[in-house]
C-alpha cells in the first residue's frame, strides 16, 4: 500500500503545470467477501484496488480525474483531464483547497493489526457458523436466504498544494444473515448484522438472535383497525427516519433551498429532548476517521440541542460561501468520484428509558419494528407516507404481530412529538438512534 509514492508520481506531473492549486488523493485496500449457503462456501471474493484521483483549480474552475493504472502515461493522462476539466467548468469564486491543521485528531481504533493474521478459514467459519446457528436456534427457521461475512483494509492519502498532508489505515469486519421462518403457511424474513473495526469485535451470537427474532415475532401477523394512537419506534424504525432527514443538515441543500431546514438555524424544530449531532471522530462508528475526503480534521458537530437546531455540516466549497469554518464532512463514494457532502456518524443522542419502560403507560398503540419505502418520503418537506409492521400494544404490553399498515406525517412533526427516548442507540451504517416514544401517530390498517 505505498499511497506516499503514488502521490509523489501526481506530484511531479503538476510541478511543471500553471495551476491556482491542487489535491491528490490515493488510497490502496484489500477487500474480502464471503456468502456461504447449506454449509457451503457459495462466493469468496477477495480484491485489492488502489487508485489516485486529482482536483486542480485553475481561473476558479475546479476539474477531476482519476486513475486506477499507475502507468505513467495514464497518469499524465489523468492531470490532462483534470485541466480540462477545469477549464471547461463555469468559474466560482469560491473554489478553493483547505489550508493545512494544526493537528488532526486521534483517533484510536481505527486499523487492527491482527486482521491481516486471521485465517482465511477462521472468517469462513464466522459465515458457516452464522447459518448453522440460526437454523437450529428456533424450528420455525426453515432456511437461511444470506449468511455473509466480509472484512477490508485501507490506506488512505491526502494532499493538497496549500500543505495538507493526511494518511491514516483503516480496517472494517461485518457479517449478517437473513432468517426466514414459517407457520401455519405464513413466511416471514429477519435480517440483522454486526459492524466492528476489529474481527473480535463481532458477535455471532447477537445476529442470529436478532435475525431470528424478527424473523419468529411476526409469524402470525394480521392488520389492525385504522387509528390515531401513540407509537414507539424501535432502532431500525427511528434511524430509517433520521436518515431521510439527514440530507436537510447538509449546507449544500440548506443553500440551495433544497432543505427542509433552511432558514431555521436558532428555531426549536424537534422536541427538546432531541439532540442531533454529526460526529467524525465517534469510537467505533463506521464513518470515522481523523480527516474528511479534503483533508480537513473530522469532528463532534451539535446540529440540534435540546430540539433546538443549532447549525449545519460544511465542506470548504460550502463553508467558504457563508465565511465559516468546513465541519470535515466531504466524503467520497471511492476514489473514482470527487468529493461531495455527507454525514460521518450522524445519531440522535441516548435518553435514558429502556424499551420496555417506552411501552409503560400505553393503553393501545403500536411498537414499529419495520418501514417499508421510506426512501420514497419527500426530503424537502418531509412528508411520508410508508409501509409498515410492528407489534400492537395494550396496556403497556405487546399482545401480537402486525402487518399491513401503513405510516404517514410529517417527519419534522414526528419528531416533535417524541415524549421518550430510549438508552439503546444503535448504529445501521453511518446513521443511528435510539428507540423512540411518539406521543401520537396516524397508522392505516383496515
């Protein structure tokens, strides 16, 4: 992985350019995956890409390209591209590189050593032993669809012509599985995963109880009657709508009135046990790192307190426009892509209820445990209206499955009526929540 000699290969070729500026990025990994089906390895694929890419700023057009051939005609080719590029693309006075930090923050962590030791075999075995336990875990589990473990490693590289310079390895373990259970000629499918830094870090145990769980609970499902009534949402349900609120924090959006939220810095948006932050540097969160797709130190970022909305995310282009500090949130979909903005670790912070005491005190309603079409939801306005299933609640108990219903509001409105947060956050992917208490939900059954 020598990302250092890549980068100086880009170097050398923009020395004897007329550029305003310039960054290079380089990034080398190896990546594993493994889906196994009736004790058996299905598919194992194992790659290892490297690639560079270069911005460079010229007249206030800011061109890309990148190379995966570290030839030097494909990277003399890559630069010639760039410059076109940013010959060709419309001035913006804004255009511009990150100047270097005074540090960038530690974060411990990030890269296991001991990944590259494990043995193929071992990481097998996490797949095989993920579809034989959650087979035997339950006789309603007729078969596993998906038993899947995968694992990489990364360098990363950034540097730019105003003297930034990042590097930092990075390593990252998951496996699922998808259970589906069967009874009295019903189907039902549970799905669950585990994320860590370290191959330690993973709990078979905790997936195939998760997957087999879901998959189990709704057995037997039926409808209810349509009904306004208070619900709680669960990890997977809260996050889902969190994450469909999420492009609205984003400044791009916020000043291209694309947002839901613009104008609304200072306003009270959420309810005030609500408190929204964006953090870079989060131990374990899986868009962690001690510097952005720019090179720019990640960091803790409050974007609503107490349900209050208190500021936004920025990368340099869109922190230069309002005269503010970037918050490190440039990312990158690989290396083949420019910079663009997005969350790091996005989450709503932990309250203190445990799931059980959220149902307490609900004569009837619903607990969510899935949405279905939520990627449909407006984001400008965020209205919704999606499927759903859960649990119908009595008396402060769950008395049997519920399929067939459907959700709809406002995501905003939701959210101010939550009356209870749970202390039980979890992470799918780079957004997260804790379960939540609505004070009142309009649910469609029959």
């Amino acid at each position: 992985m020598d990302t250092a000699g890549m980068i100086s290969a880009v170097q050398d070729l923009l020395a004897s350019r007329s550029l305003d500026g310039w960054e290079i990025t380089a990034a080398a990994s190896r990546i594993l995956s493994i889906e196994v089906k009736e004790q058996k390895v299905d598919t194992f694929k194992c790659s290892a890409p490297l690639g560079v890419s270069v911005r460079v700023l010229k007249n206030g057009g800011m061109g890309f390209s990148f190379s995966t051939s570290m030839a030097p005609e494909d990277l003399a080719r890559m630069v010639d591209n760039a410059l076109v590029g940013a010959e060709s693309q419309t001035p913006d006075p804004d255009h511009g590189f990150p100047d270097p930090p005074a540090a960038y923050p530690d974060v411990p962590g990030l890269f296991d050593d001991g990944l590259a030791t494990v043995a193929e075999e071992a990481k097998i075995a996490v797949a095989l032993d993920l579809e034989r336990l959650t087979l035997a875990a339950d006789p309603r589990v007729r078969k596993v669809r998906k038993a899947t473990y995968g694992d990489s490693m990364v360098e990363t590289m950034v540097v730019n012509s105003r003297g930034v310079s990042g590097r930092y390895r990075g390593t990252s373990v998951s496996a699922s599985v998808t259970a589906v259970a069967e009874e009295n000629g019903q189907s039902q499918m549970g799905w669950d995963f585990d994320f860590s830094s370290r191959f330690g870090g993973i709990s078979v145990e905790r997936i195939v109880a998760g997957a087999v769980a879901k998959a189990t609970g709704l057995l037997g499902a039926a409808t209810v009657p349509t009904m306004r009534c208070p619900a709680v949402l669960d990890t997977y349900v809260a996050t889902e709508i969190l994450e469909v609120l999420a492009p609205a924090f984003l400044a791009e959006n916020v000043q291209k009135g694309k947002s839901l939220l613009a104008g609304k810095r200072g306003e009270m948006i959420v309810a005030p046990l609500l408190t929204i932050r964006d953090d870079g540097t989060l131990p374990g969160g899986m868009g962690t790192a001690p510097f952005d797709a720019e090179g720019v130190p990640k960091r803790n970022t409050v974007l609503v307190e107490s349900g209050r909305l208190v500021g936004y995310l920025y990368d340099t282009l869109r922190a230069r426009k309002e005269g503010v500090a970037s918050t490190g949130n440039a990312i990158r979909s690989g290396i083949k892509s420019p910079p663009h903005m997005g969350v790091s670790n996005l989450f709503i912070e932990n309250g203190t209820e445990s799931p059980e005491a959220l149902l307490a005190g609900i004569p009837r309603g619903v607990l969510l445990t899935e949405v279905m079409g939520m990627h449909t939801a407006n984001t400008i306005s965020g209205d919704f209206s999606v499927g759903a299933a859960g649990f119908l609640v009595e008396d402060g108990r769950v008395v049997r499955p519920v399929k067939g219903i459907a959700i709809a509001g406002n995501i905003l409105e939701l959210f101010r009526g939550v009356e209870a947060v749970g202390n039980d956050l979890r992470f799918y992917g780079t957004v997260g929540s804790p379960s939540l208490r609505i004070a009142a939900l309009d649910v469609s059954g029959e």
